[in-house]
C-alpha cells in the first residue's frame, strides 16, 4: 500500500477531502478506514476566517495534522490542505475500524463496534489524538495509505454542528457505510 505524500494534500481542500474517502489511516498501532469528512477553508465556518494563532497552520502548512479542543471536552482530527498561503484543512468525522478494536473499545468505553470512530470526538478518543501530534507533518505519528478502495457513491451535505456558511455542501461520506456518523 503506498502511503500519500505531502502533495496529495497540496491541492483544492474540496478535491482532497472527496479523495480522501476510503483511504486508510494508520495510528497508535490502529487501522481505520476514512468514511466521512468536512472540507473548511476561509469561510465563515472556519477557523481560517480570520487569521489567529490557532489558524495559522492552515495557512502555512499542507500534510500536516492540526488537532484542536472543543466544547472543553473532545480533540478533532484535521490535515492541513491547499498551496502555501491559502487555507484548508480537512476535519475527519468519520472511521470504519479495521483493526485494534478491541484497544478502542476499551479507550472508548463501549463494545458497539459502530459507536468507535463515528464523530470527530469519539475517532479522536478511540485513536487516542491529542494535541501533542498537532504540527506534525503526516506519515510520522499519523500515517495515510491508499489501499485501492475507491468508494462506489459519494453523499454530500451540510457540514454538522456549524451556523455560519451552511449553505456550502462541504461534508462528504461514503454512501451506505455503517459507520457514517450521521446520515442524511
């Protein structure tokens, strides 16, 4: 399986988020496949709306992780996307597990397998993301293969949990996969 390089993720954040569905994602002796994410770039939506320290490696980077704390509660995964000097990140919502299911049910507290990874807070603890990967560049602590597995149907949607920009149709999931977080 070869793994993605930094400039796959040098590209339109619209464009890498869809070819992003159905690759594999390799973490803390973990296997999961990506299902669902989120494309955010400088709008109302985004962290990258306006410039902040926070936001500035959306600026800066593309194939880096940038993981960020919600709701006091839940670290979010993200890879950073688009040429240097315009913004994207990609927010994965979504994993099918594949392996190590047993350590995410223990880190997750739960033995329904499709309860794991489906949400960006749930994926996180599952994995066990934190904050500590944030910055690093992709294919050190965090690496992504592609396998060959190219999603038969793609939905598209509103992006979840947002009120600004919700007329953009950015989150996308791999039609009929069970481990979707939510479906539309």
């Amino acid at each position: 399986m070869p793994l993605l390089t930094s400039q796959f993720f040098a590209r339109h954040t619209l464009d890498v988020a869809k070819d992003l569905l159905g690759k594999i994602i390799i973490v803390n002796g973990i296997t999961t496949r990506i299902v669902e994410v989120e494309a955010y770039r400088q709008d109302k939506a985004s962290h990258a709306y306006t410039k902040t320290p926070r936001s500035q490696i959306m600026y800066d980077t593309y194939g880096h992780i940038y993981v960020y704390f919600i709701y006091g509660m839940y670290n979010c995964l993200n890879f950073t996307t688009e040429p240097i000097g315009k913004p994207g990140a990609i927010l994965i919502r979504a994993l099918e597990p594949l392996t190590g299911i047993e350590k995410m049910k223990q880190r997750r507290n739960t033995r329904n397998l499709h309860n794991l990874c489906s949400g960006p807070g749930k994926l996180c603890q599952a994995l066990n993301i934190t904050k500590t990967l944030n910055h690093q560049p992709l294919n050190q602590s965090i690496k992504i293969y592609d396998d060959g597995v190219i999603p038969k149907s793609i939905g598209k949607s509103p992006r979840i949990g947002i009120k600004d920009a919700t007329q953009l149709h950015w989150r996308f999931f791999i039609k009929d996969n069970k481990f979707v977080s939510k479906v539309n």
